[in-house]
C-alpha cells in the first residue's frame, strides 16, 4: 500500500510539472508566445526530491504547498474555457491525486504505525 502511495505521489507531481510548463509556454499560455506564468514550476520542485527519495517530512509540507495549485486549478476552471479549462481540470485532478497520495503515505509512515 505504502508503494502505492509513493507511485501516485511521485507520477502526480512529475505530470503536474510539465503540465504547468506545457500550459503556459505552448498549450493555452494567457499571452501568445508563452508567458512568465510558467515560472510557477519552480515550487514544485522544490520537494520532488523528497518525494522521489521517501522522506516523510517533505511528503508533508509537499500535501500543503499542493494545495496552491489545486486553489489555482478551481479558479481557473471556473473562469476561462476552452483549452484553459479542461487544463485546469487536469491540475485539480492531479493536485488531489498528489495531495491523497502525500497524506496516505505519511499516515502509513508515521512511526506510530509500524
């Protein structure tokens, strides 16, 4: 279950990288060309690190530095269409993917559970 946990983690946030990057340099970027808005990469890899090594302590803060972008994803969804939308609706889904898969697995890792 454990390895579950990891597995969802690490694939969410790797796909939640390059989905910001890929939105807002060439998908459906808010000015033609791409825009500086793709910097908001740049948290998130910040733990990736942690996550892809098992520390329990970055799978903690990570579940809520996650919540940014699923706030960001909400907004969003909600007011633009097109491309911009149904991106946005795969960064919640990713973000709650990530977020789930950050709370699992710091809940099985906690040393009380073992």
């Amino acid at each position: 279950m454990i390895r579950c946990f990891y597995l969802g983690a690490c694939s969410s946030l790797i796909a939640l990288i390059f989905l910001c990057l890929a939105w807002e340099l060439r998908l459906a970027p808010v000015v033609p060309g791409g825009t500086w808005l793709a910097l908001k990469c740049l948290p998130l890899l910040a733990p990736l690190f942690g996550i892809l090594n098992g520390r329990r302590y970055t799978y903690q803060w990570a579940s809520m530095l996650i919540l940014l972008y699923l706030a960001e994803g909400i907004v969003r969804a909600t007011t633009e269409g097109g491309t911009g939308q149904v991106l946005a609706i795969a960064e919640i889904c990713l973000a709650l993917i990530f977020f789930c898969s950050c709370v699992g697995y710091a809940r099985l890792t906690r040393p009380t559970a073992r």
